[in-house]
C-alpha cells in the first residue's frame, strides 16, 4: 500500500494514512460514501453529499480539470533555467555553490539487474535535471533522500549511485537520513552548513518546487531553483476522458497543496511566520528572466568546466 511504512515509525505510518484520506480522488469518494451514511437522517443533505462526491471525484480524473490543479500549484515555481540565465546566475559576485537534487522515490524489486533498487521515475528525472546543471556550472552536487518503506538503502545512495556510473557526476555531500521534504531541508542545511555555504541551486519537479521551496527556505537556505517537469499544458479534444495519468496530477497537486499548508500550520504552532521568504523570478539579483539575453549580449564569464570530483562520505 502506498501509505505503509516501517513500523518502527509510527508517527511516519499515522501520518501516511492521515494524508491519503484528505487528498484527491479518496476525500471526495469518502465524502460521498459520508452522504450515503447521512441519508437516513439527513436525506437531502446526504444526497447532495453522494452525488457532489461522485460527481467531483469523476471530475478530478479528467484532464481538463487535473490540469488546471496541477497547474494552481506549478504557478508558485519560478520558471526553468536557460542556459543564458544560469551564466548569468554564476557571473554574480555571490553565485549559488552547491546544487541540492531532492529524492522522489525508490523501490527494491530482487528481480531488477544490475542493481535490486532502482530510483522511480520522478526521481530519476531529477537526477537527469542535476547532472545536466552540474556540467553546466561546475558546482559540487548533494543528494537527499532516506530511507522509504520497505527500501533496502537510502534513496540518496542509490541516486548518488546513478549519478556517477550513469552521468559521470559523483555527488560531494550523500544526505541520507530525511524521511521528508521537510527533513530534507533539515539534513541538507546540516551537510552545507558545515561547509559554509548558504546559496544553492534546488532540483525537483516543477509541482513540488513550491513546497521545497518553502521548507529550505525555513531552514535557512538561500534558494535559487532549478524547476523541471512542468506538467500542465493545454488542453485537447479528449480533455474531458477520465484517465489514470489525470487522477495522478489531481492526487499531486493535492499533496503538494496539503503539504504547504501542514508546514505553515507547523511554523505557527511553533510561534514562528507562516509566510515564505520571497524568492525572485528572476533569480540572480537584477538579473535577466530565463531565456533573456543580458544587456550587450551573453555574459564573458561562463561557470568553470568539469565534473565534481571530490568525494565525502555521507552519513
């Protein structure tokens, strides 16, 4: 089940089941199967709920609407990088030093060859998206990512794994204690902290940019962002078919959306402001918008060559 988890987290289980019964399509059935239960007493109160239950849960499973949620969401990330704006990013006086590449998921299967865990598919994208930005600017890479249900290593050293054999980088810092996005942030300002640096490059998927954002932020972390994987488009003649990819992005950008909204709810439990620290669109300070050509052209200094080398073990 995709809300298992070891049991020795509890705390980790509770809060895997509590978040599957609020997001889409799951809270809306469960609404209508609440209406069915009201009707004996409330019949048109618990008819309502039925069919407003249903009829919303088949609505969130089509594409014309999974994309305008998935699209809500995907509108807090800053757009993607060009390759003129991050030349322009590492030509600043305080350029981003390091770039974090956030783990998605993994799984174990003993049938796979050559290696039984291999990374699921959005995390493998961004490791694509960090080993392309690391060739690009020379800047030593970190990899977060714990330990899942059921897993048998860390999702950070299987993508630290792939990064090296399959695209010639090898990551400097392996950050594998976060269960989280929120940990996450923890353990990766932990791991750079120690080597000064308070400016990075971020790498996930735009839908979860917004959240990532958010959390390393409130770590203390100065974050340019580095989207991929924008998944709201236009729409097409068979926009209103109800289809398994629709029901993935409805469920997504409920969880990202519910996401926020718990760690908002966390930082003022704990006294602390809600909002976000800004993070400019533009990302280098006065800097271009991606894909803009600065003023007399593409900038003289361009990030040093090479791949990151250096090796630290991770904890």
């Amino acid at each position: 089940m995709p809300w298992a988890a070891p049991m020795d987290d509890p705390v980790l289980a509770f809060k895997r089941v509590a978040g599957a019964l609020v997001l889409l399509p799951i809270a809306l059935l469960l609404a209508a199967l609440l209406g069915q239960l009201m009707r004996r007493w409330w019949p048109r109160l618990g008819g309502f709920l039925t069919i407003f239950g249903l009829l919303a849960a088949l609505a969130v499973c089509t594409p014309i609407v999974s994309r305008a949620l998935i699209g809500w969401v995907e509108a807090a990330s800053p757009p993607a990088l060009s390759p003129v704006w991050i030349r322009s990013l590492m030509a600043e006086s305080s350029p981003p030093r390091a770039i974090v590449i956030l783990g998605g998921g993994s799984r174990f299967d003993a049938r796979e060859r050559p290696d039984t865990t291999v990374l699921k598919g959005d995390t493998l994208e961004r490791v694509a998206a960090g080993a392309r930005l690391a060739r690009e600017t020379g800047l030593p890479v970190l990899v977060s990512g714990g330990s899942g249900p059921g897993a048998r290593e860390a999702e950070a050293v299987t993508m630290a794994r792939v990064l090296t054999r399959d695209f010639g980088v090898t990551p400097r810092w392996i950050e594998s204690r976060s269960r989280d996005t929120a940990g996450n942030a923890r353990e990766s300002a932990a791991l750079l902290a120690e080597a000064r640096i308070g400016r990075v490059l971020l790498v996930t998927q735009a839908y979860h940019m917004p959240r990532a954002i958010y959390a390393f932020e409130g770590a203390g972390l100065h974050v340019v962002a580095a989207p991929h994987g924008f998944l709201a488009g236009r729409g097409t003649p068979q926009a209103w078919v109800p289809g398994i990819q629709s029901i993935h992005a409805s469920y997504l950008a409920s969880h990202e959306a519910v996401g926020l909204w718990w760690y908002q709810l966390v930082r003022l439990a704990r006294g602390e402001s809600a909002v976000r620290p800004r993070v400019p669109v533009a990302g280098p300070k006065n800097g271009p918008r991606p894909g803009a050509v600065p003023k007399g052209g593409e900038p003289r200094n361009g990030p040093p060559k090479g791949g990151v080398t250096e090796v630290a073990p991770g904890k």
